[in-house]
C-alpha cells in the first residue's frame, strides 16, 4: 500500500478527482457512484447517504473482557472488543433536526424538508468508499447494469465458469485477501479471528458497505482462511459438517461483539453466487438490512442454512452436479464469454421463444 492511501490519504486523493460520468444513480438505496480521473488513473467515487438515527449506537472504548466475543480465538493484545450501546443524544433525528422548512399540508398530513446536525464522528451523513486506480472489472461492477436469469448447468460451469475462476484466482487478484489473512492488513476493523487451525479458522470484520456505527444497517463478511473453496460450486457433503460449525459460531460470537444489541436470530448469513472475488467467504447482515439490495436478491444470495440443509441431500459431488440459476449483468465478463449464448441454447432446449431486442432497435 502507498503512503497516499494511509493516514487521510483518501481526503487527499478526492481533491483531486476529476469527474468523467455517473455510474450508477440508485434513489432507493441513497448511492451514488462516479467515474473520474485521479492523476490520469480510472477511479470510481461512491457516496451513500447514511441511515438516520433516532437512539444513537455508540462504541465504547471501555476495556472489557473480550474473551466474550473472542471464545477459541487469538485477539490483538491490549485492543478491547467495542462496546455498543444505545443513548439518545443531540444527533438523532428528532434532536437533531436544527432546521425544518414546511412545503404543504393537507388535513392531518404534513411534508417537508429539514437540516439534521451534522459530526463526522457521532453523525456522518454519507459513507464514501473510493477505488484507485480501478481497472475495467471495478467499473463494469458498478455501472448500472441490466441483468438476465441464467440457469447454469454443470457443463456451462466446466466450459465457461471455471476457466474465468481460475484466471481471477491466478496472479495478485487475491492478494489484497491474503493481506487480510496472513499480513494483518486491516488489523484494527477485524471484530473476531480464529487462526489456530487454518483448515477450520476463519476471520470477521466489517463489510466497506457498513459505516461501522448504525447496528440496523450492520453488513459483516466471514473470510475462511482455507482455500480450497472458491465458491459455492466447491463445496459438497463433505463441508457441510464444517459449515453447520460456522453457523454455530458466527451466531454465538457476533451477538456478543456487539453488546447483543442484535441477537442471534437477527442475522442473515448467506454466500453469493456469482461472488465478487473467489476466496470462499460468507456474508453476515442485520436483517434489518435493506431488502432491495442487488446482492440480497433471489438468485444471487444463498442462505448458508439452506446451502446446508442441500449438501444433506444431494451426491458426493455436491454443487458440481447441480444446475444454478442466478441473476448476472450483461456486462459482466463471464456473459460475454459464453454465457449468454449457452442461456438461449437452454432457452430454446426449454422451448421458450427468443424475444426481440425492441430497447436497441433504431
């Protein structure tokens, strides 16, 4: 990592950004992603507008006894597990609100627009994450996409799947992951660690989608420290004694980190597929999380306790021999390199009609 990108290098590197076009625009979800130039070099700038507060989440540096969220684990000594709890403070939505501007009323109904006090500690009012330099893969993820229903078979993933999977598993792509694993990048965001047996370890930290203080909008990630499962294609009943172990853990230590400000019932664990890198890692949200979030679709994310509940039924070979069916932009890599052209071959196998392209027609 350069010396740019340390300290508050990334407040420096946003002077100078030099905007090119909108990405993507989503009013939904509040994110907004940029492309521009930093120093000749592609980046991509994201600012997501953060969730209003009305009980703050506060984090507590307060020693505790951290062998409560950090059971069979080796923690960073003298770095105390963060203490959260709630408080009503100056910042919430309703104390907050320093200024407010009425634009109608009708009856009993009211609507307008306000100012809420502002702290870049207590209460952020965007999250921003900043890739440089971004290649052509980072900004395809981030563009606005349109996406297709893909059924892909054990055959589709030996011929097309595979290949692309080894590639992205070759050279450095994944070394920014083992930093995480093995060189302690990241060290002070990691909330639990377990290395004492690399076949069974595993570490958690925050997801760069969470801004680390609204507990509702909480998005952790599990990175496994063995790396013989890509993706979710990889596993089979074999692991599956191995995953019901990870759930056991990840509900019992995550409350616990925490404060049990969210309990073991509120979290949802998932796997993706198509995932973003292929290092296998799970997902863990509040299910409080929004539900419109692409990567919570159908078809994308799968449930680790039904990914669990499948290798119980299925042969030795687990998801190698199934079909999956998922959703994947078109401009994703892996559709232009024969996905879509095996989809409408099973299209026509299925006998469903090939459409007309009506939204590029002149």
């Amino acid at each position: 990592m350069s010396s740019e990108t340390t300290n508050n290098g990334m407040k420096e590197l946003i002077t100078r950004f030099k905007y090119r076009r909108v990405l993507n625009s989503n009013p939904q979800t509040k994110v907004i992603s940029l492309l521009g130039l930093i120093d000749g070099k592609d980046a991509i700038l994201t600012v997501e507008k953060t969730h209003f507060m009305f009980e703050d989440n506060i984090k507590s540096q307060q020693q505790r006894d951290v062998g409560d969220c950090t059971t069979q684990a080796r923690v960073k000594q003298g770095s105390p597990a963060p203490l959260v709890y709630n408080c009503e403070s100056e910042f919430s939505c309703v104390h907050g609100l320093e200024e407010v501007k009425q634009i109608t009323a009708n009856d009993i109904y009211y609507w307008g627009v306000g100012i809420i006090k502002e702290d870049l500690d207590r209460n952020p009012t965007a999250r921003v994450n900043l890739i440089w330099p971004a290649n052509y893969v980072h900004i395809k993820r981030f563009e606005q996409q349109n996406l297709h229903f893909v059924t892909e078979t054990p055959k589709m993933y030996n011929d097309i799947v595979k290949p692309y999977i080894d590639e992205q598993c070759s050279g450095n792509n994944l070394q920014w992951v083992y930093k995480i694993l093995y060189e302690g990048s990241d060290a002070e965001r990691v909330v639990y660690k377990d290395d004492a047996d690399k076949t069974k370890g595993f570490l958690i930290l925050p997801d760069t989608r969470w801004d680390g203080i609204n507990i509702e909008s909480m998005y952790l990630v599990a990175l496994a420290y063995r790396d013989d499962i890509k993706s979710l294609r990889d596993l089979k009943p074999i692991h599956r004694d191995w995953l019901i172990e990870l759930n056991r853990k990840i509900r019992s230590i995550v409350p616990a980190c925490f404060n049990h400000m969210v309990r073991a019932d509120e979290l949802r664990i998932f796997i993706h597929y198509q995932p973003s890198y292929y290092h296998f890692h799970l997902h863990i949200i509040n299910i409080k999380f929004p539900a419109g979030n692409e990567g919570l679709t159908v078809g994308k994310a799968v449930l680790l306790e039904d990914a669990i509940e499948t290798l119980g039924h299925i042969g030795p070979e687990g998801y190698m021999e199934r079909s999956l069916s998922y959703s994947i932009s078109d401009t994703h890599e892996l559709w232009r390199r024969g996905l879509e052209t095996a989809n409408l071959e099973e299209f026509d196998k299925a006998g469903i009609p090939r459409q007309p392209d009506i939204r590029n027609a002149d």
